[in-house]
C-alpha cells in the first residue's frame, strides 16, 4: 500500500491501444479541474479492472467522466489482482 499526502485527486480511465486503463491524478489544490496549475504526481494502472473507493465524499464531473476527491490529507492506494483500492483522509466541513 502507498501512502501520498495531497489536497485533492482526479479518477479517470483513459483508452490506449484499445485498452482501458485507471489513472488517479495528484494535486495541491482543490477542484484542480479549475486550474491550470500542473498535477503533483500522475499514477497509471494498466491492469485495473476496477476501482473502489472508501472513506470520500466525492465529485462526479460527467462531462469529464472523472470523480473529483477535494479537501483530503492523504490518501492510500493498494493495487492488487486487477484492483485499485483508495482509501481518503478528508478534512471533512
């Protein structure tokens, strides 16, 4: 399991060679999806067939089709068998 601290995440799926893959997007600000601002850390799983995600209030942009976690300390990521699993620690208001 891997530990990173940061403010907010974007969750997202992209296509390559006709395969779809999770990529989780790490950032110092929230609502990054407003800014131009680069990501802190771009992590890739090419293997995942799914992603859960435990402990998070999150944001569904559908026009991106990305989930957009913001006000976070940190956040654990275990990847295994095919699946990625998050795990957030929210300042929660």
């Amino acid at each position: 399991m891997a530990e990173y601290k940061t403010k907010a995440v974007i969750i997202g799926r992209k296509k390559d060679a006709g395969r779809l893959f999770a990529f989780i997007v790490l950032f110092d600000m929230n609502d990054p999806h407003k800014s131009a601002e680069p990501p802190k850390k771009i992590l890739e799983f090419p293997a995942c067939r799914n992603v859960k995600i435990y402990n998070c209030n999150i944001k569904y942009m559908i026009a991106g089709n990305d989930i957009i976690i913001n006000d976070l300390e940190k956040i654990e990521i275990d990847e295994k068998e095919g699946r990625v699993v998050v795990r957030g620690f929210q300042n929660k208001k």
